[in-house]
C-alpha cells in the first residue's frame, strides 16, 4: 500500500477553484494528488452532469455565464496557462506565491471542470487540439489526465479519444464508488445502469492501465458498512479477472462542501482502515488522501 495522506486544510490543496484571472476554461490548481501544478480544463461550463452525486461540490443552483466551450479562447487559455508556469510566472501570483519549491513543477493537463468530460460532443477533438498545444510547448513528458465517470467510454468519439490520450502520456482516473447496485443509486443519483459503468471501466482498463478514484464518506452519519466495503473490493477483483489493468486505488473523502448537508468526511483513521482492506483484498496499490 502506498499511503499518501495530505493535509486538506492547506488552503493551496482545499482551493480548486475553476477561474484564474479571466479565464473560463483553463485554470491552475496544485494538486495533492499529482504532486504539482495541474492545468485544468473545464469542458463543461454549462456545469451540465450526468450524475447527481451527493458530495459533488459544484454549485449547480447558480447559472454558469458560459454555456459552451469556445474551442479557440480554450485552447488560447491552456498555451497561456501553460507558459505562466513553465515559466514560473505562475508563482508570482499572490495565490501561488507560497507554493512550496517540490511542488512548483507541471505535471499533467487535467480535463474535469463542471461536469463529465467526456460528454463533450467532440471529445477527440478537443483532445487532439490540447495535445498539440501541449507539443508545441515541447512538454511531451507532461501527463494528460481524464478525470471522468466512465459512463461513456463507449461512445466512439469518446474511444477515439482515449486513443489519442495514449499516444500523449495519458492517464485515466475513473470513478468507482460503490460495490452494489444500490449504494452506487445513493451515492451517484444517475439513470446510467451500474453495469454499464462496470463494463465500460474493464473494456478501457483492458487496453490500458487505470487509476480508480473511489471517494468514500459519511451518509446520515453511516460509514459505508463493511458488507459494501467487500462489495467494492469484489468489483475491483471483477474487473482484473476479466483481464483489466489497475495500476491505483485513489480512497479519499470529501474535503470541500458537498451538494447534500448529509454528507460528512470519514476520518484518517477510516480512510487508511479501507485502504488496508482493499489493498488485502485485491493485491492493488493504494493510495489514501
């Protein structure tokens, strides 16, 4: 197991905040996760989703001023991003003047924002257009990373561009939270099969490795009970027995707050407890925020 325990409290971890000076698509966030600078790219500024999750912390009561993704002022915004802080520049900023030396490093371009990624309508398009940005800058190390809840990975632009995020140091960070049909309705509030989020997480991990991104909290004051802890761990064991990559295990909780009042943090202690239990259970690395 691979413990990673950050301190949440830390206001240049707690703010992932999705505008920086003018932007409305590219943004600067140092990411606990990642170990650096991650350049966010909000593919959903009409902060239109497909799930409803209970913990989300977007504010989806306030209208978004934008509606679409102006490809052109997006991908000005990225290779602007992109040279403020390969630059350094970025540092400069009172937000990220205090950004310890280790973490003052580029590590990947972070496609997430608003909403689901890969509902964009153009997919790989836009990937392929954000790739070339990234050529350009001469950052052919510098990770791609799809924040998404696989529930289109079926679609052929999105294929398309899983593809292409292969061939530029992509990574695929797919949500799975739940072991039982049920707990995944709670937690996830989606019309979308939990079969369907299964299948399609083992057919992408089947042709390449994956990162699971499993946000685990307090409902109404109850943890997740151990029968679903098992559930999940069995789900995870599915998906490697029919031929799926996992190189990671991300369990973390929230940490900003969350859509519904109900829902409350676990505790380290809890986190690292599932952690164990996982890691035991299915011989992944993991990971605990």
């Amino acid at each position: 197991m691979l413990p990673l325990v950050s301190n949440s409290s830390t206001p240049l971890f707690r703010d992932h905040s999705r505008h920086f000076a003018n932007n409305r698509f590219a943004y600067p966030v140092v990411s606990r996760r990642s170990g650096g600078i991650s350049v966010g790219v909000n593919l959903n500024p009409d902060k239109v989703c497909n799930f409803d999750c209970i913990y989300c912390q977007v504010n989806r009561v306030d209208q978004s001023e934008t509606r679409f993704v102006e490809q052109a002022e997006m991908l000005a915004e990225l290779d602007a991003m992109l040279r403020l802080v390969t630059s350094g520049e970025l540092f400069t900023d009172d937000k990220f003047a205090g950004t310890p030396p280790r973490l003052r490093r580029l590590n990947d371009i972070a496609f997430s924002g608003d909403g689901e990624p890969t509902t964009y309508r153009n997919f790989d398009e836009i990937i392929e257009a954000c790739a070339e940005v990234k050529r350009r800058h001469g950052l052919g190390d510098v990770k791609m990373v799809l924040i998404t809840n696989a529930s289109m990975f079926h679609r052929p632009a999105v294929e398309r561009g899983l593809a292409i995020l292969d061939a530029n140091q992509g990574e695929i960070w797919a949500k799975l939270e739940a072991g039982s049909e049920a707990y995944y309705r709670l937690v996830e509030r989606t019309t979308i099969p939990f079969e369907r989020i299964l299948a399609n997480i083992t057919a992408a991990a089947r042709l390449r490795p994956l990162v699971i991104q499993a946000l685990f909290m307090r409902i109404r004051g109850d943890a997740p009970s151990g029968q679903e802890q098992s559930a999940f761990c069995d789900r995870l064991n599915e998906i490697v027995a029919a031929g799926g990559k996992l190189k990671l295990v991300q369990i973390y909780t929230v940490a900003r707050p969350p859509a519904e009042s109900f829902v409350t943090p676990l505790s380290a202690s809890e986190l690292d407890a599932l952690a164990a239990l996982v890691h035991t259970r299915t011989g992944l690395p993991t990971a605990v925020f």
